[in-house]
C-alpha cells in the first residue's frame, strides 16, 4: 500500500509547478518524492499483491457481510504539525499503527469509523466496519445501529 499510494503522490506531484509544490506538507512532498523514485517493477509487483489482498476479502465478504475491527491498536495521541506517530521506535512510520484502516483502502472496500466510547485515559476510541465492493449500505446501516446503541460520548477534558 505504502508503495502504491507513494507512487500515485509521486505521479500527482511530478507535474506540479514549484509555486503549487511550495503549498503543500513537507512530509507529502517526501512520500511524492519517494514515489517518483519507484520503479515500474516495484510499483507492479505491489499492485499484484493488491489484487491478492481484494481477492482474499472477495472470498471473505462470499461469508460474511460485515467485518468489525478496532481502528487503531492504540490510544489517541497529540495532533500538530509534523505528528507522524505517537512512538518512533515501535510505530515508524503511520501504517504500523494503522493496520486496520489502511488495508480496507488498499483493497478499495467501503468502511467507516464509529465512536465506541472512550479509553481508560478519558479519551475517545472507534471501531470500524468493512464491507464487500459496492456494499456501502450495509456499512451505513451497520454505523447507525452501532451509534444508537453506544451514542457518542465526549470527553470531560481537553487536551493541550
């Protein structure tokens, strides 16, 4: 995914005029950098094992009609500029502490995140649900029995 999605900022941003460059995040224009260094072997490679990956839900939503996961295997941090990841050393870089989302993106399923209460911390938490290709409707339908049965509950506090 990480190669797919640099590769696509990559092509997005080779055809940009350096006043529009000069707009965006520094760490997009690292990633679009990264991309337009992939080769074209690479970049097929990771498309092919893409295709695996729809295959694999394919024949998981043939089952199943919903697949609920956590958001994120971790509590919320601070938000800023620059705020890649709550910890360097067990969380890199922002896909190793985003299995659960970005893996529905990569093989292009509708899902949707859901407030689930908070953290032992006071702080929010989600799940989220999945669904097969073109099956937005069971996502939807699936979040608002989700959010009428576990309404949104708002921290008393506020982070600084």
């Amino acid at each position: 995914y990480v190669t797919l999605c640099e590769s696509a900022f990559g092509g997005v941003v080779a055809g940009m005029s350096p006043e529009r460059m000069a707009l965006l995040d520094p760490g997009l224009i690292e990633t679009a950098r990264r991309g337009m260094m992939t080769s074209a072997a690479v970049a097929r490679q990771a498309e092919l094992e893409r295709i695996q990956l729809i295959q694999a839900f394919v024949g998981f939503f043939n089952e199943y009609d919903l697949l609920l996961t956590p958001c994120v295997p971790i509590a919320p941090f601070l938000a800023g500029h620059g705020v890649n990841t709550p910890d360097l050393e067990k969380y890199p870089e922002w896909y190793d502490w985003t299995p659960y989302t970005w893996v529905f993106n990569a093989a292009k399923l509708p899902a949707a995140s859901c407030p689930w209460g908070l953290d032992a911390g006071g702080l929010p938490q989600a799940v989220q649900l999945a669904a097969a290709h073109f099956r937005e409707d069971f996502v939807l339908r699936a979040s608002a029995a989700l959010e009428a049965k576990a309404p949104v509950v708002r921290p008393d506090h506020v982070l600084s």
